[in-house]
C-alpha cells in the first residue's frame, strides 16, 4: 500500500490540474462558502451536522491571516443565516502561528468570540508535532479567557497523546473537548506509532481514556476496527443514542452536542458507514473542506501521507467501498 501511495503521489504533479480537480470534487465541497453550504443542506437529510474548514495553512506573510479572519466570519454568519447544524474547524498556522504567536493568538480570539456569541463550537486542528504543544496552550488560554467553546484535536499516533488528554482533562474537567483521530501528519519513529496495528491500539486506547476522564469525545475515524471499538467502549460505559451522559465527572450536555460524544468523518469518505452510525441514532459530524486553495491542499496533504493517494485511488476503483 504505502508502494502504490509512493508511486501515485509521484505522478500527480504530472498529472493534468483538470484530472486533480475531478477526484478533489469528491473531498472538497467547493470553492467558495455557497458550495459548502449546498453541500451541507444536501447532506442534511442524512442526519449529519457538519464542521467548516476553510481550506489552508502555514501563511507565509501575517497579512494573508486577514483572509482567513474574513473569510471564518463570514462562514459563522453563513451558518447562522442558513440555519445549518455546523461549527467550525481552523489552523492555528493560518492565523500565523509560526509567525507571530500572540498576533495568531488574537486572531483565533476574534473568531471564538464571535463563534460564542453563536452558540458555535471552534475546534483547531492538529497540525504537525511542530505546533502540537502550542495548539493545545491556545485551547487553555481561550478558555482562561472565559471562551468555553473551543477543543483542539489529539493525534494518537503521537507517544504523547497519553498524557495530553490527562493534561487537558485535568486542566478543563468536563469542558474538555476532543477530536481524537490517527493523525495524518508521518512523524518519526522517536515521537510516533508507525506501524498500522499500533496505531489502531494507540487510538483505542485513547477513546477510552477520553471517555474516562470525562471529556466530550469526538472519534474521528473511518476504520472499521476503530469504529467498531469504539462503539463498545461507548456501551461498555452505558453510553449511547439518546441516553443523557452518565458520566459523573462530565460537564452537562450542550447545544449542538451528542450525548458525549460523536462521530466525524471526512466529506467524500465512507459515508455508508456514517449514514449507518447515524440511523442507529448515534451523532454524526461531516468535515466540510472548502476554499480557492484546493490544489495546494490536496497537493500537500498527498506529500505528507502517499497512503491518502493510495485510498483516493481505491475508492475510484473500487467505489464500493467508499460512497460519499
Ligand atoms: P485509515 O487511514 O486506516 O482509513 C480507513 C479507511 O477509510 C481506508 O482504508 C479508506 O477506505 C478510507 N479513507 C481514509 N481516509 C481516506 C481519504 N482521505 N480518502 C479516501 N478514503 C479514505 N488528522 C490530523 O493530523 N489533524 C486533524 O486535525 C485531523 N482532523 C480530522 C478530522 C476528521 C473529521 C477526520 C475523519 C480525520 C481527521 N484527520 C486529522 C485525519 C486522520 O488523522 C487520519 O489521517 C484519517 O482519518 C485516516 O485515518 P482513519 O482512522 O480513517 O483510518
């Protein structure tokens, strides 16, 4: 697998953008904040609510964090206007993190405020062991800041993560939120799982130490294995569709919330699988990518991990197993 993924991603600068832009159709809802609401109002009837992402990261210049400021107020707006069920997900690198911490700091503020005033959850996402530390301190200092509507994501393929989600729950108690998933991002083998089964045991491992430690857990997975474990652990807990949370050391349920948690899954990615969780009553949440930087981003993340060429080429041979 990781030979075909090596061997895919190394024809893809050859191959011509119109080709690219046909399979990004699938993951990407569009380039512009109207396509993305489409395709959430389509999608609605499925029983999904949905997380925004506008597409990009790693701004070079502090001026270019002004376009994703602008461009996420006008997507909270979007989402109240239209009424959709949605929050929104960002990188802390587009608000110019790597530049000026404080300055990136401010501008994710802005947008968690006008978010809260919303009624709407800001998650940052997990970029790579670069900013992991960093990310979780802008998740602290928001909620010192009275912003309780901001979770960040953990990686479970990262040795730390253990100790993050002690660090996080001990640090917010019941308002610690979490997106946990393998992480996309191929770190070494000195910080990270490498190998499949192991990071299936790590992301395991970790849903169980979210749920326990009383944290709204958000599994953020297409593998069935991982799936699978995780709905046990949901029942071994006496968790589940349309039972009030019953952990004791959990914070009350929220609007815009499952009952401790959820399942997210990316647009264009296994969505019998999340149309099934869904019918069984379970809350699920769709990644909704969208932005005018589509090819740099799936550029990008084809060279960060040559497996998502290998799983994009699989669901155009084999569709079956993958329905948007
Ligand atoms: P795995 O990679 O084993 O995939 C299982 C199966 O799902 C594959 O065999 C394939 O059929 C299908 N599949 C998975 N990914 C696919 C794709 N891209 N295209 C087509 N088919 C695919 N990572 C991170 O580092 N930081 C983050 O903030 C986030 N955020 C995030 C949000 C959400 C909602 C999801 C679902 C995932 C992320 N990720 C992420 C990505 C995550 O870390 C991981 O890389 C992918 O989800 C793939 O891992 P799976 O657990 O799905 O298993």
């Amino acid at each position: 697998m990781g030979v075909m993924g090596r061997v895919i991603m190394m024809m893809m600068p050859i191959t011509p953008k119109f080709i690219v832009r046909w399979v990004a159709n699938r993951y990407v809802a569009g380039p512009e904040l109207s396509d993305a609401i489409q395709v959430m109002q389509s999608m609605q009837s499925q029983g999904a609510c949905f997380t925004l992402d506008v597409l990009g990261e790693e701004i070079t210049s502090l001026d270019e964090a002004e376009f994703f400021v602008n461009e996420y107020n006008r997507a909270v707006d979007a989402i109240v206007s239209e009424g959709v069920d949605a929050n929104i997900s960002l990188k802390p690198t587009a608000f110019g993190l790597l530049i000026d911490r404080d300055r990136a700091i401010e501008n994710i503020e802005k947008i968690t405020k006008k978010a809260a005033q919303n009624d709407i959850f800001v998650r940052l996402d997990m970029e790579d062991n670069r900013v992991t530390q960093s990310t979780i301190d802008i998740v602290i200092e928001m909620q010192n800041r009275g912003l309780s509507n901001i979770g960040t994501v953990l990686q479970s393929r990262l040795f730390r993560t253990g100790d993050d989600i002690e660090f996080l729950a001990s640090t917010l108690g019941g308002n610690s939120d979490v997106r946990i998933c393998k992480g996309i991002y191929l770190e070494s083998d000195s910080i990270a799982h490498t190998k499949y089964q192991d990071i299936v045991n790590a992301t395991n491992e970790a849903v169980d130490n979210l749920l326990d430690a009383g944290a709204y857990t958000a599994i953020a997975s297409h593998d069935i294995p991982v799936i699978d474990y995780s709905l046990s652990a949901l029942a071994k807990r006496e968790m589940g569709p349309g039972i009030e949370d019953p952990r004791q050391n959990a914070s009350e349920s929220r609007a815009g919330k499952g009952p401790g948690y959820e399942f997210q899954m990316l647009l264009g990615v296994r969505g019998n699988i999340r149309r099934k969780l869904a019918k069984e009553g379970h809350r699920t949440r769709v990644y909704i990518p969208y932005g005018g930087r589509w090819y740099e981003y799936s550029m990008r993340r084809l060279r960060e991990n040559p497996d998502v060429a290998w799983h994009v080429a699989k669901s155009i041979i084999m569709p079956w197993t993958n329905r948007r």
